[in-house]
C-alpha cells in the first residue's frame, strides 16, 4: 500500500463526505428533521465535530477496505461502487431499519429517502476513492 496516495485518497473521501453529508442533512432535509425535533423535544442532538470526526474515521476505513479488497470487487471505479455499495447496505441502511422499526416517530418516506441518500453517497465515495488510489 503507497502511504501518500492512501492518505490523499482518504482525504478527498472525507472532503466529498463531509459535503455530501452536510448538503443532505444540513440543507435538504433540515426541514424533516426540524419538523421531529418540533414534536419530540429533547430527541435529537446535534454535534457537529462528531458527525465531521465520525466523516473522517469512516472515510480513512472505506479507502483502506477499498484499498485491501481491490483483487476481491475488481480493481478500478467499479470495486469501489461495488464494496461502498455493500458497506452501506451493511452499515447505515441496516441501521435505518432497525431505527425504522424501534421508534415511533421516523417515518418510511424519510427512511427511504435516507437509504436511497446512503447508497448512492457510499457508492460516489467509493468511486473517488478508488479513482484517486490507483495502483501502481
């Protein structure tokens, strides 16, 4: 693994990340989420420097498992699409489910929206990752 093309891939995830997550989130569906804090008070929390540190770790695990699993998913954009695309079912959709299924207040429009969100930010970061480390 070359160090500096792993650290510079990771950056330009997290970057991509980091902006991804705050376009979604932070402006298009603010409004959603205003609208649950509204009727549950005290529910949500909102921690910036967690959610962008939390951005950081995943993208420098992302490019290391993008890294690790090229010969496995294909080398190139396409291992990426793919191994990003898995990780998201495993990770944040899957957390949605559970979320979904264990409180009132999240709705299924919003638990669509979010996974369809979580799916193709995973696979657009897996596509910079992979474009970005290319092996020599």
């Amino acid at each position: 693994m070359n160090a500096g093309r792993f650290v510079g891939a990771s950056v330009a995830v997290f970057i991509v990340r980091t902006l991804l997550n705050f376009l979604f989130y932070g402006v298009a569906m603010r409004g959603q989420y205003e609208a649950i804090a509204a009727a549950h008070p005290g529910l949500l929390r909102q921690v910036t420097p967690a959610f962008i540190t939390i951005d950081l770790v995943v993208a420098f695990l992302l490019t290391y498992l993008l890294i690790k699993t090229a010969a496995v998913f294909g080398p190139g954009i396409k291992g990426g699409v793919v191994l990003s695309i898995l990780l998201a079912i495993l990770g944040p959709v899957a957390y949605l489910l559970y979320n979904f299924f264990g409180v009132t207040y999240y709705p299924v429009d919003l638990l669509t929206i979010e996974s369809v969100y979580q799916i193709a930010a995973y696979a657009i970061q897996g596509a910079v990752a992979a474009a970005i480390y290319k092996p020599a």
